[in-house]
C-alpha cells in the first residue's frame, strides 16, 4: 500500500529554514521587502519540500482567482460544448482559465451552483439559465454583491447589471421556413423541444409567423413538441410522431435543432421516403454533424463558437471596470446564416 504524501505548506518551509510564515509568503510572492538571498532560499526549499502554492489562500489576499465560472444546462448538448469552446479560447488568450458545472436542467441545481460560485471560487460567471428558471432573483442577488454575470441563450427576460449574448431566434426560425415555402413545400412539420424553453417558444414563433405570413393553413398534427430531455427518448418520440402522420406525411420538417433533424431524417429514410424528393428537412445549429450524413443536412447556422467568445470578452471587460461606477447591461445579438445542403 503507498502512503499518501502531506501536502506541504507554508509554516512547513518556514520551520525548515528557521524564519516566519510571513517572510515565506512574502518571499514566495517577490516582495522586494525580503532580501535577495532569503527568497532565493526559500524559493530553492520551496523547490525541494514539493511546495504547491494554494490558490484559494492566494486569492483571498489578492481578491481574484483568475477563474470564470460557466454553469450550461447539460453536457451533453454540442451546443453547450462548442460555446465552451469559444469561452475557454478567449479566457486562456487573455489568462483566465474556466470552470465548468452542469445544472442537469434543474432550476434547483442552477441556484446551487451559483451559490458554490459565490463563495470565492471564481471571479465572474457566464450561465445559460434553465428552462424551469422563471425568476431571476438568484441572479440579481448575485449582482447586486458585484459578481460581474453574462447571461446567453436561454434568457426568459431582461435582466439589469448582467450582460446578454443571443440570437435572434424567432427571425432565423421565419427564415429558414421561408426558405422551404419558397422551394415549394407547402405542409411543413415542426420538430421542437420543450414547451417551456425560451429558444424554443422563439423558434415555433418563427415557424408559424411564416406560415401566416405566406397563408398557409396550421396543420396540429404536424406539430411536435418533445418531451423528453434525454436523447434515446427523443428518438422514440420523433419515430412515434411520424409514424402516427403517415397518412397526412408532409413535405418538409423544420426541425429545432441538428440532433431533431438528424433523428427526422433517419424515421424518414427507415419509412422509405427520399430526402429531399419527398420530404425536405431543415436543423438549426449547424454543429459539425450536418455536412457528414448522406444526405447531408441543409441548416440554420449559429455562430456558436463566437457566442462564446462574445460572453468571455463582455465578462472580462466587466473585470475592468471601476468599481464605483455602475455597468450599463450590454445585449448583442449575433447574426445566423442558413447553410444549404443536399436534405432541401
């Protein structure tokens, strides 16, 4: 059995060398108070003894951690995965480093997590709140301490003092729908999430706002919906929905996200149907999936990995700013583009 070695500190490498903590930490930290030969001493015992500096007791003297704090809804979502991307590239260029905690979609285990956040872990937060998140006073309280917040994606509402990075969902949703009425496709499938998410709500908004704008009946039928927040029981909702619609099949389905699109296409190819011949399908998200599938997926794309970047900048721009002046929320909406393959 090994034995776990003690973890070495401070009040250990002062009794080696016979002087106080103080003058360890000092020298440790470069303070020209301390003479030239005593840190190199203590820096060449540092160096033997195995010496970690801790950074939480670093920055309760200097008040940072260089740390961002990122809470997302889930793990498992490219999306969530590629903002990430775009928030650690930008933190580590501008030396801040992330950490990252899931809210598993629970409104409970968002709270607790800022909560965790609060205490000193972390300098600022960028979170995209739930969709059982209805009130926004966990994170008002947050910033009303001066934890400097940015907020993306799922935003139900406005929220004063934190910055906000989106899209326009509702715009992009009309688009992409457009798109398809214009090819010719008539009764279009709406493939959704759940209810009570705002880019959700903001995308079947766009949906029927290009139904009727172009006079085109509302078919229920056609609607789904899912239910499900775990991708095996997507599938099976998916497969069901158009297993039912058989005899009313549209001819073309805008699906909600990459992943409602790819799973359509696969029911659709499995009942025998031709993409695009019969039935044309549009995803949203355009996350790396869509260009490798045969056929490959035509889709709204989100300027996922900038979405990332932006919150970063905005979150370290607030770093900056003087404490005795009040932070003017800023929104930026980043604009999506429709990237048309062979599935229209």
């Amino acid at each position: 059995m090994t034995l776990r070695k003690k973890r070495v500190k401070l009040e250990d490498i002062a009794r080696k060398l016979n002087i106080s903590i103080a003058t360890v930490s000092r020298a440790l930290d470069k303070n020209p108070r301390v003479k030239q030969s005593t840190r190199e001493k203590v820096f060449k015992m540092a160096e033997e003894m195995g010496y970690m500096p801790n950074q939480i007791a670093k920055s309760l003297s200097s008040g940072k951690t260089n740390i961002i704090g990122v809470i997302i809804p889930r793990y498992d979502e490219p999306f969530f995965i590629e903002v990430c991307r775009g928030i650690d590239r930008y933190a580590r260029d501008h030396n801040y480093k992330i950490l990252i905690s899931s809210s598993r979609n629970s409104f409970e285990y968002e709270r607790d997590n800022l909560v965790s956040f609060e205490k000193g872990l972390v300098d600022g937060i960028i979170l995209s709140p739930t969709h059982e998140t209805e009130t926004f006073s966990h994170i008002k309280s947050l910033i009303n301490k001066g934890i400097p917040i940015v907020l993306f994606d799922n935003i139900k509402e406005e929220v004063h003092g934190a910055d906000h990075v989106l899209i326009d969902d509702t715009k992009a949703s009309f688009s992409a729908v457009e798109y398809l009425i214009k090819k010719g496709r008539k009764r279009i499938a709406f493939i959704g999430g759940i209810k009570e998410k705002k880019v959700f709500q903001d995308r079947y908004k766009g949906y029927l706002n290009a139904l009727q704008h172009y006079n085109l009946p509302i078919e229920e039928q056609l609607i789904l919906h899912c239910d499900s927040l775990e991708k095996e029981y997507e599938d099976a909702e998916i497969q069901e929905f158009f297993n039912n619609i058989q005899d009313i099949i549209p001819e073309a389905v805008f699906a909600c996200t990459d992943h409602y699109g790819l799973l359509s296409m696969k029911t659709l190819l499995n009942l025998g149907y031709k993409i695009p011949q019969d039935i044309a399908i549009i995803g949203f998200g355009d996350l790396g999936l869509g260009d490798i599938f045969v056929p490959s997926l035509t889709c709204v794309a989100q300027p996922t990995f900038e979405m990332g970047q932006k919150a970063a900048e905005l979150l370290i721009k607030q770093f900056n700013e003087p404490e005795d002046v009040s932070h003017h929320k800023k929104v930026i909406k980043l604009k999506t583009k429709l990237v048309v393959r062979s599935s229209t």
